[in-house]
C-alpha cells in the first residue's frame, strides 16, 4: 500500500476496527489517504471573534482535535491579544470582545488570508464563524480542497448561496455540519422522534419569537470613519458592495444590517429549524411578512418589529414575531410552542410542557391525552447526551469526521433552515402574499422576489458558479 498518507484515513480506520472492522493497514476514506494512530483532526477556524472563539473553546475542550490554524481579518483577534483590542470596542461591546489568552499545545498557524488556511493541506477540517455573507464562499471553496467543513448558523446570506453549498457538498465526500445548536440537545431530539408519531395530535400551529428591547437608539446612528489599522475592512466586506467603515457595522453589529445579516437570521433561524424539525416539515407553500421600524432611531436598516406566517401545504401555520421595541415574554414558560388536536406544547432547551386541550363547542371528550413535563436532566439521564447542545454539536462533527456518517445538522437541514429567515426577510421587502416552490426554490407569483434570491457578488468574488 502507498505511503502517501494522510491523518483523515487514519482516523476513519481508527472508527472502524473500533467496530470491528479489518481493513488491513489503512482506510479510505475521501482522500484515499492514511493517518498516524495518534495524529489528532488537524482544524484551522476561520473567524476568531465573538462566536468563533465559542467554538475555539469548545473544539479544544476534545482531545481528538488539534487547533492547527487560525485566520482572522482583525489582527488582535488573530493573535488572541485582547490588550491590543480597540479600546472602544472593549467599552461599547463588553462581552461580545472574545476573552482569548488560550493556550495551546501546538502553536497554531497563523493565516490573514482564508483562502492560504483553506490551501494548507496538513488541515483535516476548517470552522467557519465568520460574518454570514462569507459562510457560503468559504465553505464551497473548502468543500473543494477536500475539508470537511462545521460552519455556523445562519448558513447563507441567500437562498441560492444555500442551494449552491449543498450541491457542492453532494459532488464531494466531505462531511459538512451546519451549527445549529438545538440539534444537540437532549429535549429537541426527544420530541422530534415523538411530536410526528402523534404525541399531541396534529399539529396545526407553530410559535416562537423574539424580544430584545433597543429602544430609543439601537446601534446609534454614526457617520463613516477610518477602521483602526490593524482592521482589514475591505477584506470584511469580501462579495458584498464596498462602502466606508462604519463603527456600529463592526465587529458584531452587523446582524442589525441586512447586507450582512438580520435577527431573522440571527434568532429565527434557531427556532424555525427546530419548529418544523418537531413537525416534521421541509419548507412553506406561503409567506407573508408585516412590520418595520417602528420605534427604534438607529442606522440599522431592518425592521424593528416583525411578524412572518409560514403556511405549509399539510395545513399547518407557523409564526415568529421579532420585537426590538418592547420587552415581555409570550408564552408562560418555553422559546417555541405547537398546538396540536390532543395537547399543546411549549418547550425550550431546559425542558417542556404539554398541557392536554379542553373539549370545545359540542365535543364530548374530556380528554385526549395525559399532562407531561420533562426535564432537560431527565432527557439527558434518558439518552446519556451532554448538558451543552453546542458541545454536543462540536463531539458529533469530530465523530462524524472519523466515521464519515452524517451529522446531527447536515448542509441540507441548515440550508432548509436558513431559507425560512430569507423567506420571511423577502416577504416583508415586497409587501406581498408569496407563493413558494420548495422543489425549484422560486417564488411562483413574484418576479420581484426572485429578484431577491441572491445578489451579485464584487468582481473578486464572483466564483463557483453563484
């Protein structure tokens, strides 16, 4: 057998003579390559701030991984200095400043240039928590030079971009994860075997939402200005249209600006996956969006207060509401609800509730099921899974790396996921009721919003067919 070896194979032979498996003195997996027994998954993470260094910690709490390279384009963030971090960053931006000071065992590379990490090809897989208009370049390109790829929530900027990933993906045999953390959790993974089965009957509504007050003046209103010199802006900006730097843009303030993110991205995308994860469902038939900015003085361009209804073609409805300038809860416990025929539930990551219904006008039954209520300690005690869903998340993609199975999040699922938040982002643009082809992924009464399903990218970075 050749020398030519790589640590990838090794690991996937590693997985496999663990069941049991021969396979002589080496595996195969997509490389066709062999690995050292000992040689850990060798991960480059591309983007370090705010939620990157999350999953920089959380990789490197598994002694199966080795951080071999990092990439950033603000250089404090690379060189994990946080005494050398803009002073105004640290002050208006607290706990969104990563902590760093890590220490590691092996001195990670260090990379300015994501597309020179991606061309290393001692890296095994990259990370990529980068800002949401960079996921779908990064890991297409990464999907290309053989990585496998966990890349973080929301998937894409686009629904094209999203489309375009996932069939990279299936003219490849890399394993991509999509991190979307309620995948890992214990309650989630219950009731999503359970709700289908019928555990509450049919399920004819889905709710969730989020609060996060801004009033009276959000990000602030600002004017343009020089980035601090060790920032490299325009490498920030990457596909999207060049403009000035703007200091409540970045870092983390973009999710309030729709070139680069949005809170249906940033939150609804977490509760849409596990809302229709739980009911068993694809994509909507029918969107329609209603809000604005209602309240809050900022310069961020996306609506303060929303409410999107999703219709599917079972008969079923689902809505998220998005309240940026008011404050309270919804629901009496729980981040999302579905009312069902037998029994209403509100669930959260720590746990739910099911409440059985009571007959309406001219039924007779008392009752169509038992009250229920589970702990996240209990659910946990029931399959054996980690307290931490993004920890879980994070062992299942090492896991998968080894043994070439899906994850717990595929692209697909993430891409399905994702699409929601651009879904309801383009319904509230055009003002109108949208019909959607889940199989084509066209809006079939709306030339307008297909207008809508992708931009076009700066010449530098028109590649990959997006």
């Amino acid at each position: 057998m050749s020398n030519q070896t790589t640590r990838r194979d090794f690991i996937k032979k590693s997985t496999l003579l663990a069941a049991g498996v021969s396979l002589g003195a080496g595996v195969f997996p997509a490389s066709g390559k062999v690995l050292g027994a000992n040689e850990k998954i060798r991960i480059g993470f591309i983007g370090v701030g705010n939620r990157g260094s999350q999953l920089l910690r959380l990789f490197m709490d598994n002694p199966d991984c080795e951080v071999a390279a990092l990439c950033d384009v603000y250089e404090p963030y690379l060189l994990r200095n946080r005494d050398a971090v803009d002073p105004r960053y640290l002050k208006d931006l607290g706990g969104q400043i990563p902590r760093m000071g890590e220490q590691f065992p092996v001195k990670p590379a260090l990379y300015k240039d994501w597309q020179k990490l991606i061309e290393d090809k001692s890296i095994d897989a990259v990370v990529i928590a980068t800002p949401d208009h960079w996921h779908a370049l990064q890991t297409i390109a990464a999907i290309k030079a053989g990585k496998d790829v966990y890349v973080e929530k929301p998937l894409t900027i686009t629904i094209r971009e999203g489309r375009k990933m996932v069939e990279a993906q299936a003219a490849s045999k890399q394993v991509v994860a999509v991190g979307l953390n309620r995948r890992g959790n214990a309650v989630y993974q219950k009731l999503a075997k359970e709700i289908p089965a019928g555990k509450i009957g049919k399920v004819t509504v889905g709710r969730a939402f989020r609060v996060n007050d801004m009033f009276p003046d959000g990000i602030g209103r600002m004017s343009p200005e020089m980035p601090p010199k060790d920032f490299d802006w325009d490498s920030w900006l990457g596909p999207r249209a060049y403009r000035p730097y703007q200091y409540n843009i970045a870092p983390y303030k973009f999710r309030w600006w729709s070139d680069y993110s949005s809170q249906m991205g940033n939150w609804g995308v977490h509760f849409m996956d596990v809302i229709r994860w739980m009911m068993n469902e694809r994509a909507p038939v029918a969107i329609s969006a209603h809000g604005g900015k209602f309240a809050v003085n900022h310069d961020g361009d996306i609506a303060d207060t929303m409410q999107v209804i999703y219709e599917f073609a079972s008969g079923a409805l689902v809505t998220f509401s998005i309240f940026e300038a008011s404050g309270g809860g919804l629901f009496q416990q729980g981040e999302v609800e579905l009312r069902g025929t037998k029994g209403t539930l509100t669930a959260s990551e720590s746990g739910y509730r099911i409440t059985p219904n009571r007959p309406g006008q001219f039924q007779t039954w008392t009752t169509l099921m038992e009250a229920e209520e589970l702990t996240r300690n209990d659910a946990m005690l029931a399959d054996g899974s980690s307290g931490d869903s993004t920890a879980t998340l994070v062992r299942n993609f090492l896991d998968c790396v080894k043994s070439r199975q899906t994850p717990l999040c595929p692209l697909e699922e993430g891409h399905r996921s994702t699409s929601f938040a651009h879904l309801g982002n383009i319904a509230l643009a055009t003002g109108e009721k949208l019909r959607w082809d889940p199989e084509r992924e066209l809006f079939t009464n709306s030339a307008k919003a297909n207008e809508l399903l992708h931009y076009e990218y700066r010449s530098q970075w028109k590649m990959f067919g997006l």
